[in-house]
C-alpha cells in the first residue's frame, strides 16, 4: 500500500511539472505567433502576417531571380545560378521580436564561387576591347578610306558583383544595371599614318597621311612575265644599304650577291612587303622609272627611296591597285 502510495506521488508530481512547462511555452509561442505591425524584411511587408505567412512570403520573393538591365537589353539570373541562400529563418525570427514599424534585413548572399562565375560570365559577354582605326579599302578617287577606332569597355566587375549580392539581399528585387570603365583604341582615324598607294598601270607610288597626299612619286613596277602582285600588304622589314641576294627564280641563276654600294640592284634602301619576295627599293637604274620593268619589285629613283624611308615604318600599309 505505502509502495503503491508513493508511485502514485510521484505520478502527480511529474504531472504538475508537465503542465508547469506547458504553461510556460504556450504563452511565449502565442505572444510571437504573428509579426508586429507595420515590420518589414528587406523591403517585404510582412507586418500582422503569421510566422509561417511571412517566411512563405519571403522565402518566395528571395528565391525570385536578380533580373538585370543595359540599355534595351533585360535578363535574369536565376537564385540557383547564383547559388542563393536566402536566410529566411533568422530574418524572420529577427521580425517576431521586432517593434512595430521595424525594419528588418535579411542576410541572404549569394554562393562566393558562383558569383564569381557569374561575374566573369558578365565580363566576357559584355566587355569588348577597343578596336584600332584601319584602312578599310580605297575610295573611287584612290584615295585611303580610314575606318573610325572605337572604343573599348570594360565591367567593372566589383561593382556588379556588389549589386548583385545587394539585389540578392532585397525583397523588392531593383534591377541590376552594369557599369563599365572606357578603353580607348590606340590608333584613331585622325592620326593614323602613312599609307602607300601604287598604281600598277601607271607606275606611280603615292605616299598618303591618313586620306592627305603627301608625295607622288614616278616607280618601275613588274614586267607582264614577273608581274607586281595586286592586294593589300605591309611593310614588314626595312633595312638601310642592303645586301642583293639572288632570287630563287630562273632569270636570277648563276648571279651572285652584291654588297651594299654603288651599283647595288637594291640602291640604298629596301623596304621588303608581306608578299613574299616583292619589296620597294633605289634602283641605279633610273631610266627604268615610268616602265613596267622590274622583276616584280617596285623601284624608285635613289634620292626618292631614301626619302620615303625616312616617312615609312614596318607595318606601314601598301595598297597595290592595276589603275
């Protein structure tokens, strides 16, 4: 009996205690049950909502993606592209205890690799590097016709990736608008250079600044066995008092180099162009200018050779038209 007795206590007691608890917790669990008035988290109205409404609601709004602008171009990024974790539930434990009319921030981020990934993403697709002026082909007249450089951009790639963390961290999701720095190109229309312009036909270089004559200048181009090649080419070596080195061909075979001097084939000056073997030089034979004569070469009289090298440099473009 006095076992049974004390069994029975101690049952009564654990009872007082269980309902002690309970009596605890529900009071607190009802006094938070619903965000106070007028609360926001991060921009989201979720005051007078219940606790489970607004993290319903938030949960939706941070898992919207991060939408982006650039001029009349729009897009998105989806929260798994930028591997979002939204940190609804401290946000919203954060509002329960709120005061009322509080404003709340949510600390969502996006994933630091993804991010990354998604920034270089940015830069390359958006990004361009300047592009030079060039010599985009010859008018009617003959003359150069110089494209217009343009300038270059590039992200600034600290910038987007701060907005888009901010957009991430925001309920009201403001579009992302890039920003970029300018590069400019490093050669402009206005100072682009020499050009060299010669006319197959009538045996004339003409040496231009930009699309301005400079000089006019009486040549010997190519026979109609070793013609002077048509197209666009460049200077790409120049050298001052050359060497002549007998060409691989058939009218060349049994000579032997000639030293710089007097008598050089090359006068003393050489200006050797992309295509391959044909170059503009002196020549001792002045009375070959005017002439279709040379062995595809362009010749010029000695004085005129070593002026125009003075004017040139390697990379120079040579325009080589039949007129």
């Amino acid at each position: 009996m006095r076992v049974a007795l004390r069994r029975l206590g101690a049952f009564l007691v654990l009872l007082l205690v269980a309902a002690a608890l309970s009596g605890v917790a529900a009071p607190s669990a009802g006094q938070f049950s619903r965000v106070p008035a007028g609360v926001s988290i991060a921009g989201l109205p979720v005051g007078g909502f219940t606790s489970e409404e607004a993290r319903g609601l938030l949960r939706e709004r941070l898992s919207e993606p991060v939408r982006f602008e650039l001029g009349a171009k729009t897009w998105k990024a989806t929260a798994e592209q930028l591997g979002v974790d939204a940190g609804v539930d401290a946000a919203i434990a954060a509002a329960l205890h709120a005061p009322t009319g509080a404003s709340v921030d949510v600390a969502a981020s996006a994933s630091r690799p993804d991010l990354t990934r998604y920034v270089r993403y940015l830069d390359k697709t958006f990004s361009r590097a300047p592009r030079d002026a060039y010599l985009a082909g010859l008018d009617s007249k003959l003359r150069p016709v110089i494209a217009t450089e343009v300038a270059g951009r590039r992200l600034d790639a600290s910038a987007a990736a701060a907005a888009i963390e901010a957009s991430v961290r925001s309920a009201e999701r403001e579009p992302v608008r890039l920003t970029f720095t300018s590069t400019p190109a490093k050669k402009t229309a206005a100072a682009f250079g020499p050009v060299i312009v010669i006319r197959r036909g009538s045996n004339t270089l003409t040496l231009f600044d930009g699309s301005r004559v400079v000089q006019r200048f009486g040549v010997a181009t190519g026979q109609s066995r070793y013609p002077t090649p048509l197209g666009t080419f460049s200077i790409v070596t120049m050298q001052y008092n050359p060497w002549w080195y007998p060409p691989d061909s058939d009218w060349a075979k049994g000579l032997k180099p000639v030293p710089p001097g007097p008598g050089n084939p090359l006068g003393t000056r050489w200006m050797g162009l992309s295509a391959w073997g044909v170059g503009i030089h002196g020549t001792p034979d002045a009375a070959s200018i005017g002439y279709s004569a040379s062995h595809g070469c362009i010749r010029m009289r000695i004085p005129d050779a070593e002026w125009l090298f003075g004017h040139v440099s390697v990379g120079t473009p040579v325009v080589i038209v039949s007129a």
